[in-house]
C-alpha cells in the first residue's frame, strides 16, 4: 500500500489558507493536475480538521478519526477533504474496507486540489489492488495518469498485476513494454512480469527471449539462469541448456538436488558421463543429495556409462541393500563379472535369487559363467542346467552346456 507521506504539509496548508495557481497564458495547455486549483476548507470543518490532525501529530489515531466523524460539513469540497482525511487513517489503521469507502467519496466527487486529487486516485487505486478489486483499480491507475499527466513504470507495474490476476495476457504485455519503455533503470519485477505472461500464453520461445534479456541484467540472480536453463530444456535445445545449467553450477547458483541432477543428466546425456557422475557424487557426499535406491542407481548409471565398472558396481551395491531389490544386484554381478571379480559376483547373484523380482533363468546363467570363472565346473554345470529351463535363457544356456562339459572332461571333473 501507498501512504500519502505529503498528508500532514497537505492538512496544515488547508487549514492555514488557500493558494492560487499563478495564471498560465494558455490554460487550454496545462495539466489537469496543474489547471486544478487548492483551497482551505471552510471555517466550521477547519476546527474539526485542525483538531484531528493534532490528534493524529501525537500518534492518537483513533481520536482523529473521532473528531472527523463528529463533522458535519455542508459544503462539498469539505465533505471531500474530510473522506479523503479518513480515508488515510483507516487505511494506517489497516482498516482497508473502510478506507476504500472513504477515499472513493474523495475520488468521485473529482473537486479536491490537484495534488491531493491526485494522490487520493493514486491511493484508492494501490488499495484496490491490494483488497484484490483488480478490475475496479485498472482505470483508476488510467485516470491517475491522465489527471497527472505522468506515465510511472511501476503504475504499468501495478496495471500488469490486475491483468495477470484477471489472466488478460496480451493486455499484461501490453502494459509491461509501456512500463520497460519509460523505466529509467531495468525493471525486474517488469520483465518477471512479461515473462509469466508469455509462460501462461504457452509462447516459450518469447520467454526464453526476455529471460535472455534478464540475464545479463541481472547476473546475480540464479533462479534467472536456472528459469533460462529450463526454458531450453523445455523447447529441446539441449546444448543451451546444458550450457546454461553449468554457468549457473560454476557461479554457486544451482542450489537444490533437483537441478545437480538435471545438471548430471544432461552431461551424461551430452558424451560427459564421467562428470556427470562426479559431480552427482560429490553433492551426495555433501548430504544435498539424499542418497538412497534411486539416487545411489543414478549414481551407478553414470559411472556405468562411463565405463568406471569399478565404481558402478559398488553404487548398484548400495542400491541394492536399501531395499533388498534384487534387479540391482544383478546389475552390480554382471559388472563384477565383467571385470573378472568372479569369486565376488556368486554371493551377489544369490542374493539376487534371493531377493526375487528378477528372471531365474538369468540369474542362473550368470552363476555358471561367475563358477567357469573360478573353475567350479560342476556348479557352473548345475547353474547352467536350471538357466536351460527358462525359456528367456534356454538357448544360451543349452548353448554352454556342451562348453562346460569339455572343460570339466579336460580338467577330470565329475559331473
């Protein structure tokens, strides 16, 4: 809410007489503001109103209000001057209801001086605004500049607010550029403004302009790099994005899991899974990210892609112990597998079995290639047989049998 700061110089010179406005050779010329004339009130409401505003100078602003109210003017200038009085110190009062009724008695009857005119449209328009009227305050902004002859970047600023609750876009633009286009300095409640409205219009391509307009305006304004990272994401311009998202991780703005992960996929996704995969670990050593199931297997499908079998092993690992999830253990076998680890993929790949929620056949065929590893034919021969009774691994399976069986021959292994 706007106060009226010129209320107690305003109410001393009504009270200590009037002022003519100096004659002008072209009246026809002049603001209406400036064509507007001031006077005193009348004798009778002078009392009243002296007597208010001394109440009101020692903080009593309840009995200032009382004093008003005991007036009784008659003339029309002074019931004006009265209502807008009150209506300022209802609205210090926060009593804003009340303020609206009486500062609208001020507005409507149009007859006050021009500077407390325009300063009670100015007020009754702000408290508007706030009391959620959107569409009742617009034209008393429009009228606030046509009265003043001034056009205020963030009167537009306030117009933008009701059409945005009113949900009028193109009008929210319309008063926004208006409001850029006067602003002496940028204006990033402006901007911010233009681009919800472009948001809401679904029209992202225009919003990633004006945020990369903001940008460089306001470097120092993360959620602005992050908005213009998502903006590019959302239109599929993935280099931009990522580009974005790791200016913004360089200058300390990306500050939530979120965007570290989104940060790490879109590395991983761009050829640089092993960046992706120590930046990610590093945030979850720091606690920003929690690990758990999921972030630990993100975790481990970085360095997986990577190809850092080593760490995506164990990752797939601790994954897997969170929830018991025996896909997971699977995964971290075969990668043990792969680098030879076969003594420690068998324990792994039983607690596969006996986790569940994975193909037996599987799990089984991995076991005979984890024991041909370790030469423990015969257990490499069983496994084996129990992956040839599901059908996902029968072929293979069979396929080996044949294999294992000249290895057991050539080592004088029964089986």
């Amino acid at each position: 809410m706007q106060k009226v700061n010129t209320l107690a110089a305003a109410l001393l010179f009504a009270i200590g007489g009037s002022l003519t406005m100096a004659p002008v050779a072209n009246a026809a010329e002049k603001c209406p503001i400036e064509k507007r004339q001031s006077k005193a009130v009348g004798q009778s409401s002078a009392k009243k109103v002296q007597k208010s505003f001394e109440a009101y100078q020692e903080g009593n602003i309840d009995e200032a209000i009382a004093v008003l109210l005991e007036a009784s003017p008659r003339d029309d200038f002074d019931k004006a001057y009265i209502a807008r009085m009150l209506g300022n110190f209802y609205a210090e009062k926060n009593q804003m209801g009340t303020a609206i009724k009486y500062l609208k008695q001020a507005v409507d009857a149009d007859i006050l001086g021009g500077t407390d005119h325009g300063a009670t449209l100015r007020l009754y328009a702000d408290l508007l605004i706030q009391e959620k009227k959107f569409k009742e305050s617009i034209p008393y902004y429009y009228e606030w500049m046509k009265f003043t002859c001034k056009e205020d970047a963030q009167v537009y600023r306030r117009i933008g607010i009701a059409y945005s609750e009113l949900k009028e876009w193109d009008k929210v633009l319309g008063v926004v550029d208006k409001g850029l286009a006067i602003s002496t300095k940028p204006d990033k409640g402006l901007y911010q403004m233009k681009l919800t409205a472009y948001f809401n219009k679904k029209d992202y391509k225009n919003a990633i302009k004006v945020l990369e307009t903001m940008v460089p305006l306001f470097q120092q304004d993360g959620r602005l790099w992050v908005q213009l990272a998502q903006f590019y994401l959302m239109t599929e311009s993935y280099e931009k994005s990522l580009a974005t998202y790791h200016l913004a991780y360089m200058n300390g703005f990306l500050e939530t899991a979120a965007n570290i992960t989104r940060l790490s996929q879109l590395l991983a996704q761009n050829g640089s899974p092993y960046r992706a995969a120590k930046i990610y670990e590093k945030h979850m050593k720091s606690g920003l990210i929690k690990e758990d199931e999921k972030t630990l297997s993100i975790l481990g499908g970085f360095y997986h892609n990577a190809k850092e079998l080593k760490e995506a092993a164990e990752y797939y690992g601790k994954a897997a112990d969170v929830n018991n999830d025996g896909k997971l253990y699977l995964k971290q076998a075969r990668l043990l597998t792969l680098r030879e680890q076969h003594k420690a993929a068998i324990p792994v790949l039983k607690k596969a079995l006996a986790a569940g929620g994975v193909s037996e056949g599987e799990v089984e065929f991995e076991l005979a290639l984890a024991y041909l590893g370790t030469k423990q034919y015969k257990a490499a021969y069983n496994a084996c047989l129990k992956a040839a009774k599901d059908e996902k691994t029968k072929r293979t399976a069979n396929s080996y049998l044949a294999y294992i069986k000249e290895k057991a021959r050539i080592y004088n292994v029964a089986l």
